[in-house]
C-alpha cells in the first residue's frame, strides 16, 4: 500500500469510528507507520473530518517532518512501536464501554477484558489497565514501554483504550472488538458470567495470535 493509500484509508476509517460514536468531538487520535517514518492524526483534529493531506508525518525518530502538528499523545504510540513486535498501527479511542470499564474499581489491573468471548482473545488479548495520569503527560508512554511488548493493547484508567496492531485495519479491528467486549462486560456486570477456560484460550492463542 502506498502512502497516499494510506492516508485515504486511514480518513476513511477513522469517519467510520466517529459516525458509529467511538469517539466524539476530537477525541482519539491513530498513527499507522510507513516507509519511512509514521503518519498520525494531527492534534485537535476530529477523527470525523480528517484531510489526507494535513495528517502530521514523522520521521523514524518520531520528529514531525509534515502536514500539521501530531496528536500530543504521540508518545503513547511511539511507546508501542518500540516495544510491540511488528506494531504497524496504533488506534486510541474514548470509546464509551470501554472508557467506563477503565473508570471502575476492582478489575483485574493485569487482565482488565476478560476472555467472554474467543474473539477478544484472538484479535486484543490481555488487556492491562495502566494507572492515571493527566492527557498529554509523557508518562503514560513510561508506563507502556516498562511493559516491555508484553501487550498489544492497555486501558488507561479513566481515560480510555490503546491498541497497537500489524497493520491499520487489524489496529481498528481489534479496538472495535475490545470496545464491544467491554460492553458485554458492563452489560453482564450484574450476572455470574461464564468466561473461557485456560484451556480454551491457549488454544484461541495456538492458534491465532501467533
């Protein structure tokens, strides 16, 4: 895919999560790499309204180079393609459900979406739930990368989902899936319900998430 494929489809895309309410306002930002150097939604932008051609570029070392300036949290997505292994995308949202279950008390820090269904383990996986900060603080991107590449996607809590992806499409997929996911969580909250076994997930990661 070319670079201006790229940019087409990452205004695409992003008008699709905005017109389907996972995010409002300009709210959310992604970044997909290419060649040479990564594309990220500019900041302030809405993900409704992009231009193809205003998206910021940024060399390899993250320094923006074109279109208007990047998100102010480029360092959370800068996190994730040092750390991830093969992280080509990198989608955050506000997401509603998911943004809810990132704002309550006593979920599992360590696995915060659990395994209701084989497709959140197949396209997300373990979710992990990273302490408050302010937006914009450089810490968030200290506290993804102390991961070490273990996740491919975190909640930040009282804030809002992160996932990193191969590729643009996979990124929204998987954060469309986590955001559905959570729903089910905040829909089932008051009900015993019947999560996968370990078994079944290392199958689902046998044979899935390789």
């Amino acid at each position: 895919m070319t670079e201006a494929e790229l940019r087409d489809l990452l205004v695409e895309r992003s008008a699709s999560l905005y017109q389907r309410g996972f995010s409002v306002g300009s709210a959310g930002n992604i970044s997909a790499a290419v060649e040479d150097g990564f594309l990220i939604t500019p900041t302030n932008s809405s993900l409704g309204f992009l231009d193809p051609q205003r998206i910021s570029k940024l060399d390899r070392n993250f320094k923006h180079i074109a279109g208007d300036p990047p998100s102010k949290e480029v360092f959370l997505h800068r996190a994730f393609y040092e750390t991830v292994a093969r992280a080509g995308a990198v989608v955050h949202l506000h997401s509603t459900y998911a943004t809810a279950l990132s704002c309550l008390e006593g979920i599992d820090r360590d696995d915060a979406v659990p395994p209701l269904t084989p497709y959140v383990v197949m396209r997300v996986g373990q979710v992990k739930l990273i302490p408050y900060v302010r937006p914009g603080d450089p810490r968030m991107g200290d506290m993804i990368r102390a991961l070490g590449g273990k996740y491919t996607a975190v909640l930040l809590a009282n804030h809002g989902p992160v996932v990193a992806g191969p590729d643009l499409l996979s990124a929204i997929y998987a954060a469309e899936e986590l955001e559905e996911t959570a729903k089910l969580v905040v829909t089932l909250a008051d009900r015993h319900s019947r999560l996968l076994t370990r078994e079944q997930i290392d199958e689902l990661v046998a044979v899935f998430r390789k």
